[in-house]
C-alpha cells in the first residue's frame, strides 16, 4: 500500500485539535454524568470458556445481559468498581429487567482518493427492555435502536425455554452466524450480512447442551417486515467448547426468484495465558439467473491480549476476495484497538485500521483513527 501524503498538515491539525480538545471533554462528562448494557465481545466467552448464554438474555450474544453477565460486567471487567452503580442496575423488578447502551466516537480518517474527515458521531444507542414472568418459561424481548437516526427496532421476539436449557423463539430477531462481533464493519460481519445492523424475522430452535449448542433457524430471508415471496432463509450452527478452546461453523441457504446464496462459514476461538485469539472464514456463493455466478471469501484473525485488569489490546486481521474467479482483486485491514475500563458502566477505546484494496478503488486503501467512550449499564 502506497503511503497516504498529508499535502495539508496545517488544515489537518486545525481540524484535529479542537476535536481532541472537545473529545477529551465528552469524555469528563460521560464518565462523571452518565450510566448506561454493553454488546460484550465473543472473546470474553473464549476466555472464560463460557455460552454466549451464560451472560446474555439473547442465548445467541449480544444485548441486555442477565444476572450472571451483569455481575462480571461490574465486577470483573473494570479496574475498579463503582460506588454509584450496582450489578442490579437495570433490575425493575423479578421479572422486568431494562439496560441500555450508548458509543459515542471522535475519528479522522484520509484515504487514496484524497479524502479526508474529521467528524464527532454517535456509533450506537440502544434501550433493551425483558419480560420474564416468574415459572414461566417465557421471555418477551425488545432492542430497539434509539440513535443514530430514527428509531429502529432491532429485535421482538419471545421465547419459550422447556425444562433444561433447550428454546425456541419466535418474532424478529438476529440470526445465529458465525463470531457474534461487536464491529459491525468487520468483512466477515458486512460482507455475509450477519451483523447487529440486520435482523430478521423468523424462528429459532436452540438446543443447549453443557459443551454443545446446535441452532436450527428459518427466517424471510429479506431483513423486511414480511416477506417477498414464497421462499425461506435456511440454516443451522453449531459450537463446541474443549478445554481451552471451542469450534462452531454455520450453514445457511437462501432461495429467492433472483438468485440463491449458500453461505458456509467456521470459526474458532484459543487461549493461550494472557492471549485470546479468534478467528473466522466464510465462502459465500450466489447462483445468479440474470448473470454469471459468483463465489466470494472472507476471513478474519483477531488476538486479544489482557495487558491487565481493565485493559485489552486488541490486533485483528482481515482478508475479503469479492470474487475468486478474478485474480489479485482481494482486500486487506489490519487493526489495533487499546480498550480501558477505568469504572464500572465505563469503556474508552481508542483505535487505528489501515485497509489497502485494489488500485482501481482508491478509496478503498486509506487509514482510519477512532476514539471511543462507550457507557453502559
């Protein structure tokens, strides 16, 4: 990847400075006003050897955690723990639980084609709301998106557990894909469209078992409010922990008028002292009736590293190859994101992303620097 010139250092510290300055600001706000239920990243189950159930009222990952994940979330994460918050925070009552969720980022980008920006953005607002009547079995969910933008109901579903560990649902929801990222600009999340960004509705049988988890999953297939036509979104997942390490693959089919896409992807996750490491692939392939078929590959190497309590380093490799019957037309991303807990409820983040694509795309290659408050509850 060819160098990125900076032709007007003046013009980019100008933008810069005062950035930094007000960032530096929010942040003194945020960590002294503000308590809001963090996505938590699939390497904190990898290291702990542990179901994205163990800490998530979704058993598939992400959003409003139950008692188990509130209690590690306050407690084990952060440096120190707050005296203003509790592990119970967002407990309303035995039966109704809420929390919420909010990144707020400061970043500067510049790429190939002499594009340049300097902009404060709200990343993601979520409120999450759980209705579990007492001996019932029955889970009513709700995520919905409050900002940016207009408000988007990412997930309604209920659930119904039978005796054991076993579920289904049904109503709108994520399905269950692959690593559950929170980096939803990850190739192997954006590039297979299985990401926090894009739910379905559909229904999902969840078998749990104490080291297995298998997931069956039929949904429109359209990410629409009802479907298009008269075909489905077939799937299924599977995980297995070892001591130490787990393994998982994904099989999905997708049949529409237009075309079909199988989609085919393993995973896995390693520790190793102190580091955590995962990683992805996927083979993505679309039977296309108006023109040639296409068969796309994406993966993704991520280390993480617990420098020590309340600190994560965090180095992540990406590849995508749009189309494997042209040579040489692939992508690449490399990453490196220091995360700080200094609280309970509290993240900073700060990040660089260096991506090189083909020399067709300028602004494809380019760099990317980001910093990130992230408050919870």
């Amino acid at each position: 990847m060819k160098s990125l010139s900076k032709p007007n250092n003046s013009v980019a510290e100008l933008l810069l400075a005062p950035l930094m300055l007000l960032y530096t600001i929010f942040l003194v706000v945020a960590l002294m006003t503000t308590s809001f239920e963090a996505s938590a990243e699939p390497y904190l189950a990898v290291k702990n050897n542990l179901k994205c159930s163990a800490c998530h009222v979704n058993p598939i990952g992400g959003g409003l955690r139950n008692s188990f994940g509130n209690i590690y979330g306050h407690t084990q994460l952060p440096v120190d723990v707050s005296d203003f918050t509790s592990a119970e925070i967002g407990k309303i009552t035995d039966f109704v639980s809420v929390g919420g969720n909010l990144r707020y980022n400061g970043q500067f980008s510049e790429d190939d084609a002499d594009q340049d920006s300097a902009t404060f953005r709200v990343d993601s607002a979520q409120v999450y709301v759980a209705i579990t009547p007492k001996d019932s079995g029955l889970t009513l969910y709700l995520d919905q998106q409050i900002a940016p933008g207009a408000a988007v109901n990412r997930e309604a579903y209920i659930q119904y557990q039978f005796s054991g560990q076993h579920y289904i649902k049904a109503g709108k929801m994520y399905v269950p894909y692959g690593l559950r990222l929170e980096d939803d600009t990850a190739f192997v999340r954006q590039v297979t469209g299985f990401n926090f960004d894009s739910s379905d509705n559909g229904i999902e049988l969840g078998l749990e078992y104490n080291q297995a988890t298998v997931n069956l999953f039929v949904t429109n297939g359209t990410s629409s409010v009802s479907n298009n036509d008269d075909k489905f979104l077939y799937g299924i997942k599977a995980e297995k922990l070892f001591s130490g390490f787990r393994l998982g693959g994904t099989a999905v089919i997708n049949t529409a008028d237009e075309n079909e896409e199988r989609l085919w992807n393993l995973y896995g996750g390693a520790v190793f002292g102190d580091f955590t490491f995962l990683t992805e692939i996927n083979l993505i392939q679309t039977e296309q009736n108006s023109g040639p078929d296409l068969e796309e590959f994406v993966g993704l190497a991520e280390v993480n590293y617990q420098w020590r309590k309340g600190w994560n380093f965090k180095l992540t490799g990406e590849y995508y190859d749009p189309d494997r019957s042209f040579p040489n037309n692939h992508e690449t991303r490399y990453s490196f994101i220091v995360e700080y807990a200094p609280v309970s409820n509290i993240q900073l983040r700060a990040g660089l992303r260096s991506s090189e694509g083909i020399p067709q795309q300028p602004n494809r290659t380019g760099e990317l620097f980001f910093l990130q408050s992230h408050v919870y509850f």
